[in-house]
C-alpha cells in the first residue's frame, strides 16, 4: 500500500499548512511589539490634549463671565471674544501651550467692575493693561493669585477703595500703575516689599503714604 505521505495532495496541503502557521506567528510578533509603543504614546497625548483644552476653557468662561457683567456698550466693543479659545479673542495674547499671558484692553471705553473677573484662572498672566477706561470699585484682593504678572496698569478708571495690601505678594511686578483713580487710604505696607519695581505710580489719588514705607524706602 502507498503511504499516504507520498502522495502529491498530501505534500501540497501539509506544505500549505506549514506556511499558514508560519505566517501567524510572524503577524503575531509584528503586533505583540508595536503594541507597547502605542500603549505608552498615546494616553500621555491624549492627556497633554485634555489638559490644554480644559485650561483654554477655564480661561475662557472666565474671560466670558467678566464680560457679561460689563454694561451693555461694553459688551459689544468686545464683540470678538467669542468661542472657546481666548487666544482668538481681540488683544489677547497666549504662550505655546495656549495660556493667556497678556491682557491689553486699554482705551475700549469700558463701564463696569472687576468683581466678576476671577484672576484666579489665569495663573501664567504677565500683564494686564486696563488703562484709561471707565471700570470703578474695588481691586480685589484676590489679584494675587497672578504670581507671574510683570505689568498691571490699571491708570485712568474710577477705581475706589483702598489699594489691597494682597499686591504685595506678586514679587515679579516690574510696573505698576494705578493713578488718575479714586483710591483712598494708606499705601499698603507690603508694595516695600517689591524690589522689582522701575515704576510705580499712584498718582492723582486721595491716597497716604505710611510712616513704615517711608522708612523702607
């Protein structure tokens, strides 16, 4: 009797056969190594994307949150600041990860109070010019949650009040200015404390220079 091993069919199958599972263990081997790459890229990616969206977002809503609490008027002159990215938005400026670092709304003849802008939600802030508009009542003291801030021009409003003493906490102001105001009371104490300071003005106030800053000075 003729072996079935020697007959052609049979050849030709078992040939197939060996081929077939040659190939799956190849493919397998192919998959098995590229997976821990895309295991280990893409979730951090996916984080770095989720967590600059959200800090454009809480930007953002911050930004919007201050602008409906402006008059009417006001309002409309920032009719740009529209959508979900404040970088888009008019004078406004942002860093390479899409964090607002420069504020420039001087001379948009807005009406209306900082009591609604949440200084809290723009930790890599470096100026905030608000010059020669129409924004009154007080500086919160919450301002100094703006450690990075290097400029704060706030010259030429209706601000009332005193000067709140939390200002003394953002050591890298370079400028600071606040005159042609309605502030009144002492000079805090703590703006001795910023040594890195070319200009401060608080000029045209009704405000008091303390003993104790005198002698720090």
């Amino acid at each position: 009797m003729t072996s079935l091993s020697n007959k052609p069919l049979f050849n030709q199958f078992l040939s197939s056969l060996l081929f077939f599972h040659l190939l799956l263990i190849v493919l397998h081997f192919v998959s098995s190594s590229t997976a821990p790459v895309s295991s280990l890229s893409s979730p951090f990616a996916h984080s770095s994307s989720k967590v600059k969206i959200e800090e454009e977002t809480k930007e953002a809503m911050a930004l919007l949150n201050w602008k409906t609490s402006l008059h009417n008027k006001s309002q409309s002159l920032l009719s740009s600041s529209v959508g979900t990215n404040p970088c888009n938005w008019v004078e406004i400026n942002c860093d390479h990860s899409g964090s607002v670092t420069h504020l420039n709304l001087s001379s948009y003849g807005l009406r209306g109070t900082l009591h609604n802008l949440n200084f809290q939600s723009f930790p890599n802030l470096l100026s905030l010019n608000l010059s020669y508009n129409s924004l009154s009542g007080i500086i919160n003291p919450n301002i100094s949650h703006l450690s990075k801030l290097s400029l704060l021009d706030l010259s030429v409003n209706q601000f009332t009040g005193r000067i709140p003493s939390e200002i003394g906490k953002l050591t890298s102001l370079h400028i600071i200015d606040l005159s042609v105001n309605r502030m009144t009371g002492l000079i805090p104490q703590d703006v001795g404390a910023l040594i890195s300071l070319s200009k401060l003005d608080f000029s045209f106030n009704n405000l008091t220079v303390s003993f104790l800053l005198l002698l720090e000075t």
